[in-house]
C-alpha cells in the first residue's frame, strides 16, 4: 500500500496545493480521470462549525482537490456529504456556510439533491443493502477527504468512519440503534466503507482533533496531509501517528482481520513521520471504560455479565444547555426531551452511543463515569 504524507504547516493554498499535487500524482490519479466523468467529492461535515475548528474538513483543502481535478479537465465536481443532522436544502445551506464551503461553489457544485436511493450489498454481508445519498451513487468517482480526529464511540476518526456520512441525515441514529454493541457497529461501517468504495483517500492532519471527539475536542495540529488509495490500511497507518494502539480501534482491527488493512504492507512517499509526535488525548469514554483495559476475547463476556453496571453514560451539565434540542434530535433511543429550554436524559433506554455529545454545539454534555 502506498502511503503519501506531506508536512503542511497551515491551512494557505500556497501551501496546501503543492502537497495535494504531490500526492495524487504519487497515487497516479491522473490516469483515472477521462473527460466528462462525474467526480463526488466527500468531506467530513458532522456539523455548523467553523473551520477554524478542528471539527470538519477545511476548506482550503476541499478547494485544493478540486483545483486539482480542474487542472486535468474534470468539471463536473460535487461536494457531497450528509451532516449529523437534517438533510434538507436549509439545514444544508447553513451548514455549507457556517463550514465555509459555500465559498467553494467557483470550483465545485454544492450537492443541492438531498435524494437517497437503496442498493444492494455484496453476498456474505451483514446488511443487505444500504440507503445511500445520491450524489455519492451518481458518481463515477469518489475522493474521500476525511479529518483525523479521536471519537467518542469508535475511538478514531478518519477514512472508514468518514463514510457513515453518506447515510442520509438523521438516519444515522437508526443506524447506532440498530448496532448498539461497538463490534456490529464498527462491522456496519466496514460494510459500508465497501459499499461506497472510494477512490482516494485524503486525511486532513494539518489541524487534528484529541479528546473528546468528533465535535467535543480540542486541537492537536499533526501538520500533515496523507492520500492512499487503500483507506483501511491508511487508518491504521494514521492512528499510529496519534500513538493510539490501532488494533485497539475495533473497526481497524476488524479491517485487518478480514485482511482488508495491511499494516505490513505499507510503503510511505512524500515527507518522513515527525519525530516529536505527542500522544493524543483519548475520549472520556475510553478513559472512563475499564473494558478496555481487558484482553479483546475478555470484553464482551465482560460486557455481557457486568456491562450495566460499568458502563459509561453521557451526562448534562445545565448551566451549557441552550436547550436547542440537537442532542434529542441525535438520540436513536428518543430517550432525551426538552423541557423548560434543558435537556432532559433518562438513563433506562441508553445505549451509550454518545450521538448527543456529538451533535451538542455548546459541549454541555459529559461522560458520567463507569461505577
């Protein structure tokens, strides 16, 4: 597998561009494109942030891919995502804004199709089909640009999990509630990740995220930009650089199992790994898990046994919440109302999926520890 990874001190086009040029010429995708070819690219917009987080995918680097495929002739380019939230023309629009990719639409379309259509799974899988965003399934090639990021439930964020995204909107929560346990969710998003089978895969590192991700943490910057081809040995390949153990991370470890992931295969181009690269900070729900200190085949006897009562479950903090209902929005147990502007949580029905921390933008939601 071959990895590229190019040092980019800062979000500047000046910068960024040369990089982004460097890798997919290393990846030789100039002999996949052919005139007329309709290009989706896929970024990782969970929710209304600004860029100047490190919750989405910056826009100088969306621009960049597209200025690139512009330069080999590709003009029918789609920016193409589904946040953690609505999928309708409003939601949307504000969130392009917010995000700043609204100032993209001279280089790329905004997906203004806010469609879905079903389609079948390979034989063998688990799920028999999955309901994915048109554009995506309109495409004749993908480009994944996730953002590297810690997770609340999965641990880790980048090209695997980067593709939930294309669920639509607020089916996603149907999804953690169909797949409450980390194992059958982690193998939904490999299924997934097979289904939509992206092309190319961009990790944004120049500003990173550790703690509690994807939307509750802070800045770890990595200044770096990777690009593979194979995505799930990139994920493993780029959850070492945040000193996170990635056969820890389930979704990873299961990609290697299934020989998806390669880890000795990689061959890296481009610059040399930093030497002075600091551990991230894990989730609180990491942290705060005393499962994950077991040996793998010991966790989910644990889990069955004694899961109630170690488990971990998020918790507000009442002077944070605006009442904006975002996080009973989120909930795929519907188990959070909003009642005089506040948020209330019921702990029976709790899934642990941590989807209300994700989606609260005023981070009023905190782990309460395992007992």
């Amino acid at each position: 597998m071959l990895q590229t990874l190019y040092s980019v001190n800062d979000y500047k086009e000046e910068l960024v561009y040369p990089a982004i040029c460097k890798a997919l010429d290393a990846l030789s995708v100039p002999d996949d494109l052919r005139p007329g070819m309709k290009v989706a690219i896929k970024p990782n917009l969970v929710m209304a942030k600004s860029p100047v987080y490190p919750v989405t995918t910056h826009p100088v680097v969306i621009r960049c891919v597209a200025r690139y495929l512009r330069s080999h002739g590709i003009t029918d380019i789609t920016l193409a995502e589904s946040s953690g939230g609505l999928y309708n023309a409003e939601y949307m629009k504000s969130l392009y804004k917010t995000c700043g990719v609204a100032s993209l639409e001279d280089v790329l379309h905004l997906n203004m199709d806010f469609t879905a259509r079903t389609i079948p799974c390979r034989e063998g899988f688990v799920n028999h089909s999955f309901h994915i965003i048109t554009p995506i399934l309109d495409a004749d090639y993908v480009i994944n640009i996730a953002k590297l990021k810690t997770h609340a439930m999965t641990g880790y964020s980048g090209g695997i999990k980067n593709l939930f995204g294309t669920i639509p909107g607020l089916e996603k929560p149907q999804m953690h509630y169909r797949f409450p346990d980390i194992e059958d969710f982690s193998r939904m998003l490999l299924e997934l990740a097979q289904t939509v089978n992206p092309a190319v895969t961009i990790i944004d590192a120049i500003d990173a995220m550790e703690g509690n991700g994807p939307t509750g943490g802070t800045s770890h910057p990595l200044h770096l930009l990777l690009a593979a081809r194979d995505f799930y040995t990139q994920d493993y390949f780029a959850a070492g650089l945040m000193k996170l153990d990635p056969m820890e991370i389930v979704m990873i470890r299961q990609a290697v199992e299934v020989c998806l992931a390669k880890p000795g295969e990689i061959t890296l181009t481009g610059d040399p790994i930093p030497e002075d690269l600091t551990p991230f900070q894990v989730p609180d729900t990491r942290r705060l898990d005393f499962s994950t200190s077991l040996p793998s085949f010991l966790r989910k006897p644990f889990t069955a046994l004694l899961g109630s009562i170690f488990k971990s479950y998020p918790k507000l903090v009442p002077e944070k919440c605006v009442g904006c209902g975002k996080c009973a929005e989120s909930c795929p147990a519907h188990i959070i109302k909003i009642k005089d502007h506040k948020a209330h949580f019921q702990k029976k029905g709790c899934i642990s999926c941590f989807c209300c921390q994700e989606m609260c933008p005023m981070k009023a939601i905190e782990v309460r520890k395992a007992l």
